[in-house]
C-alpha cells in the first residue's frame, strides 16, 4: 500500500507559459519507488488539455519559425547553463520519481545536458546546399524548414534524456513542441519546463501535459501536430506510429528490446562479467538497452555463470540515495509483478534458476525491490529467451560456436544493441556485419551512447522511418525545400 507524504505535490499542465488546471480534474498518483510514498499527484488530462496546448504551441510558432537560427541557439546556451548549475538537484529529482541510483541518475542529467549542447550547433547543422548551373542558367538551393507543432510522448525509465533528445533539437530547429512526459515520473519534465522559460523561451514554445491514453490520442488526432516522437513499450510505439502515420503525421517510434551479450572464449572473463552486472542490474534492468541474455561462446560456460552468480551477490540493494547502491527498485508493484511472473514462467519451460533474487523481497518490505536473478541453461526458445522482461534478470544461453551464437541473437523479434566480448579483431568486425542490431558494441556493455550519433534500432525495436538523436534526430524535426533560380 502506498503511503501518501503530508507535503504530497499536486502538478499542473504548462501551457502558453502558465501553470494551469487539467480540464478533466482528475489525477494520478507519482510514487517513490524506494518507499511506496505518494509523492504528488499528476494530472489526467483530457484531449480538450491537448488541443488547448496544440493551439497555443502553433500561435507561437508563428513567430517562432522567423526567428534566426543564431538566436535560437542561444536560447539552448542559456538554458545549458541552468542545467549545469542544476545538475545535482535535477538528478537527484530523477532518483526520487524514477528510484535509480544517483551515480546513475547524474549520469543521466550528463547525457541529457550534452543534447541541449548538440542542439546548440544548429547554425551550423541547419546549413542547406547549392549547386550553381544544375542546368543552363538555373541554380539550385536547399533549405530545411521546420514542421510546426511536435508531440513528444517520454517513459519512465529516463526523465530527463528522453525529452532532452526531443525538444531542444525541435526548438531550436524552429518547431514548438507539446510534451506528455510519463505519468509515473513526471517531477522532472516540470522542473524542465521551469528552467526553459527561466533561459528566456517564449511562452508556448514549449508546453506540457501530463496524463495518459488520452493525452496521446489527443496529440495524434490533432491536425495541428505535424509529427510525433515517441519511446516508450512495443505495443504503445506500435499504436502510435500507425494511428498518427495514418493521419498523415511524421513518425519516430523507438520500443522494445531484448539484447545479447556474446562471451567469447579468449575474452577477459572477469570483464565481461563486469560489464554484464552494470548493464543488466544498473537501473533495475530498466534500461531499453539493458542486457537480459548473455550468449557463452565454448566450454566456459560454468565457469562464467559462477563468476556471474558471484558478482550479483556481491551487488548491494537499496535506495538509489544510498552510497555504493547498484540494484535499485523497479518502477511499480505491478511492474515487479510481471517481472516475476517471467520467473516462474522460466523454471516452468525448464531454466536453471541458478539466482533467484525474489528471496531479497523479504529483506526490503517496503518500495519495489527485487534481488539480482540469473538464469542458466536456457534455450533460444524459451519465452525469457525471447521477450523483453524490463527488470532485473539475465538468462544464460551456452553454445559451441560464433556462427550459433550470432544466429540466437538474431532470432529475436527486436535488434535494439548487441555486443560481443573478445581479443580477436577480425571476429570483432565480423560481429558488427553480422549482428542485427542498431547499435552495436565491442568490449563494452550493451548500454550507452552518444548524444550527437543517431540512436534507433532494427526489427520490432523502431520504426524504420526516422531514429533519434544527432544529424538523423535534426532531419526528422525539419522539412527540405528544394529551389531552383532562372536567370
């Protein structure tokens, strides 16, 4: 049961620069992951919210789409600034709604300054192209416009990057923008909001509106959204993209995943492991590129779940507020409990549970917690083989070969990042040809990545159409005009 906080914060939408009631006058509750404590309440918004936000994010537009680019950005280096000099209360925002842990949590806060610092680029990256005499006394030009209104749709997992890979970039593209963060941590976009109209944004550049299933209805049935970007679960992403693609909107769509880590034989045992622990458990396993199955390429297959099992009971579990914290809750009751239903379901098709983290539970009676759980001799068809768990545990899959290896890694419905661990170069490079993944690693964890390099996958785990982040993120926000000029 979840404990309500006598000093329980009661949020509003952000619209035209102003903090304002939700039409419908019903609310969500925003727990502490840690403790079960009722945080604040969150609005539940209804379309007429959204279609509110939509017009006043296209009055603003207006004015917006003429302003230089030069000017733009310097609205990014303002509000850069405030970031930094707020790094360690944002992050600890983020600990409080999400529940990671704080090394985790600045980090993220570090990854979601430093896409505010590429959108700050956009003099540069805006540059269009020309062609003199493309045909007999004809010139040609290209320029890139913006769209109009955006819609980001943000999760749970990552307040603060998500909607910093967003809407900066579409801002300063020349966009206005209509954000509905996740209802489960919505503090952080708030306190975003706050800072980007303390840098000097116009009012209604960017505007906020908390809620659920009708909010995003909302931004995909307004025809004043020109186009909609969106993280979150598979089928929610799949929703999203053939509704609004339907209406003729852009799409950007990233979800599921289920990543494999590829341990070769002449690796660095104990580093694999070490980058196994960090990317499985580091967030609860909450993590879209967080690995969940680990591939043993050869005969150390006992040895390396051994040196597995070791590590995980080595890991310390509690609030993300405490020192030395890796294994942190995961977001709600009713998420663990699905988690724990994809345990029961591997020991059913016949999983060794070699960790069975569901004996800490009674150590930490109070928040979401679930110990570090591993699973060995899984084979590629079992369901926790296959299907994204989103929680804190890792199946274990013994073969003889590369070739084997690759094949298992493929045969998922989603290629979001792979990563493979060995001394040998010429495997290494293979590996990248052959893996179908959109973000492949090689001696490094399955998580991460850079803020100016595009971010997407393949398969089930992304629209093809459009990824995030970087040049391909600045594509998407903005439209191509070719000209030609006769003399």
């Amino acid at each position: 049961m979840s404990v309500v906080n006598n000093d329980t914060q009661v949020l509003k939408n952000y619209v035209g620069g102003k903090w304002v009631d939700t039409a419908g006058g019903k609310f969500g509750e925003v727990i502490n992951p840690s403790t079960g404590e009722i945080i604040a309440k969150v609005p539940l918004s209804t379309k007429e919210d959204v279609a509110n936000a939509v017009e006043t994010a296209q009055k603003t537009f207006e004015t917006w789409r003429n302003v230089p680019a030069p000017k733009r950005a310097r609205l990014m280096f303002a509000f850069q600034h405030l970031l930094v000099k707020h790094h360690e209360e944002l992050a600890k925002l983020v600990v409080q709604e999400n529940g990671k842990a704080f090394k985790e949590a600045y980090g993220e806060v570090q990854r979601g300054i430093e896409c505010v610092e590429f959108a700050a680029g956009a003099p540069t990256l805006l540059m269009g192209e020309s062609l003199n005499n493309i045909a007999e006394e004809i010139d040609s030009e290209m320029f890139r416009f913006p769209l109009g209104v955006v819609g980001g749709i943000t999760p749970f997992n990552f307040p603060m990057m998500v909607p910093l890979w967003m809407f900066p970039l579409a801002i300063v593209c020349g966009n206005a923008f209509v954000l509905k963060p996740s209802e489960r941590t919505p503090l952080l976009a708030t306190r975003l909001a706050e800072l980007f109209t303390e840098a000097g944004a116009p009012d209604g550049l960017l505007n906020i509106v908390h809620g659920a299933h009708d909010v995003v209805n909302g931004l995909i049935e307004h025809e004043k959204v020109k186009a909609i970007s969106f993280v979150g679960s598979q089928p929610v992403a799949k929703y999203v993209y053939e509704q609004a693609a339907a209406q003729g909107k852009r799409v950007q769509a990233l979800s599921g995943a289920k990543n494999h880590h590829v341990v070769m034989p002449d690796c660095d045992m104990d580093k694999a492991v070490s980058h196994i622990i960090s990317s499985a458990y580091g967030s609860a396993g909450q993590r879209c590129m967080a690995c969940s199955a680990v591939v043993v390429v050869g005969e150390k297959g006992d040895e390396f779940v051994a040196k597995l099992k070791q590590k995980a009971d080595e890991l310390i579990m509690g609030s993300g507020f405490d020192d030395e914290v890796l294994l942190t809750p995961v977001i709600r009751k009713e998420h663990r409990d699905k988690v724990l239903d994809y345990i029961e379901l591997g020991m059913k098709e016949g999983a060794e549970l070699i960790r069975d983290g569901r004996k800490e539970m009674d150590e930490h009676t109070e928040g979401n917690f679930l110990g570090a759980t591993i699973f060995d001799r899984v084979t590629p068809d079992m369901t926790i083989a296959k299907e994204e768990i989103f929680g804190p545990v890792v199946a274990v899959i013994e073969v003889e070969s590369y070739e084997e290896a690759v094949l298992i890694a493929n045969d998922v419905e989603y290629g979001l990042s792979a990563s493979i661990v060995t001394n040998n170069l010429k495997l290494a490079h293979q590996f990248t040809k052959d893996v179908q993944a959109g973000t492949v690693k090689v001696n490094r964890t399955t998580t991460g990545n850079l803020m100016n390099a595009p971010f997407g996958g393949v398969k089930r785990s992304s629209t093809s159409t459009f990824r995030e982040s970087g040049r391909v993120g600045l594509e998407f926000f903005t439209q191509i005009k070719t000209v030609y000029i006769g003399y």
